[in-house]
C-alpha cells in the first residue's frame, strides 16, 4: 500500500478503481488527528493511473528575486 492524497484517491476512483478486500483506494482515520489517510493498493494498473495523473499535473518552477 502506498500513501496518496485526496485528490490523487478522487481521480482514481472516476477511471475505476474502487475497494474490494482491501484492495484498491482505501481511506482510514486516525482518532488523534481527525484527518483521513488515502492508500492505494501497489497494483501495476493502478500504479499507472496514478503516474498519468502525477504527469498531467503543471509544475511552476519559482526562484528567488534575482
């Protein structure tokens, strides 16, 4: 299982991915934090779809002032 965040767990849930015996995107909430964990399950579908999304993301570069 590896650690993804909320809106990584909302895109694939929308392309098919869902829970069944654990496998999947799985949500826990920890008692002392009160802040839902996202997991997904370290299957090599579900491991691509997460690197499509990851890639689609733009990346803003920023510097210092020059």
């Amino acid at each position: 299982m590896i650690e993804i965040n909320k809106e990584e767990a909302k895109y694939l849930r929308e392309h098919g991915v869902v829970r069944f015996q654990n496998r999947g995107v799985v949500r826990l909430m920890r008692q002392d934090s009160k802040r839902k964990h996202y997991y997904a399950c370290e299957d090599k579908w579900i491991i691509d779809l997460l690197n499509e999304y990851r890639n689609s993301l733009p990346i803003t570069e920023t510097y210092g002032e020059v």
